[in-house]
C-alpha cells in the first residue's frame, strides 16, 4: 500500500504541473519573444540627412548608450557607406523633478564631416528615453 501511495503522489506531482498545458494554443499566447521596441527618436538634426537605415543605427547607438555606463562611447558605421559612423555618448543619471535623465552627446561622421549635437534625455515609463 505504501508503494501505491508513492506512486500515487509522483503521478500527481507530475501531472498537475502539465495540466493547464492542453488548455491554451501557442497561437493564443501573445510573442513573448518579440523584438526590443524601436529606440525613442531623439528628434536631432544631424540625423536628418542619414538614409533610414544609417537613422536607425545612430538611434539604437544612442538608446545604448543612455541604457548604458556613463561616459561609454557607443559606436556605429553605415553598411551602404564607409565614411559614414557615428557614436553616443551618455553622462551619469540625473534626477530632474523625479525622473532619470541623462545628459549625452551624439556623433555623426557624414562624408568624413563631423557633426556633434548634445541633449538631455528622461527615462519613460516603458523604459524608452525621450528628449527633455
């Protein structure tokens, strides 16, 4: 009888984990594993003149470097053109009116030309930055 009750109990123990396995459908269930969500656009208009592609770059480096350690540069080169890169650099935390900002800079080498734009961003809610 001891014997049965063990098994009995090992039965339960491995049944009741996969019970609800049969209740829900893989195609119900909403993809957990989804993409990072799209960098905030920091607006900035050294970007203005970068292909999408290169814009997208430049604005994953700069969300990088705001999720990132202070005064760690973030760099990026252009697929489509070699003598296009950039970076981004991000200051410590700050606490402005109760949010996380954080002050940086950001590099953009078009054609070998430099241009630097500087700016402050406030971590959001959903963990995104947005230019103060």
């Amino acid at each position: 009888m001891t014997k049965s009750i063990v098994k009995l109990f090992g039965l339960v123990l491995v049944a009741v984990p996969l019970a609800g396995c049969g209740l829900t459908s893989s195609s119900t269930q909403p993809n957990v594993a989804a993409a990072p969500p799209t960098p905030a656009l920091s607006n900035s208009p050294i970007l203005e003149n970068l292909d999408p592609a290169d814009r997208t770059r430049a604005e994953q480096a700069r969300r990088a470097a705001l999720d990132g350690k202070a005064k760690v540069s973030v760099d990026w080169k252009s697929d489509a053109n070699p003598t296009t890169h950039g970076s981004a650099v991000a200051g410590p935390l700050l606490n402005q009116n109760g949010a996380q900002c954080r002050q940086y800079s950001q590099t953009v080498y078009k054609d070998g030309v430099p241009s630097v734009a500087r700016s402050t961003a406030c971590r959001q809610p959903d963990g995104g930055w947005v230019n103060s």
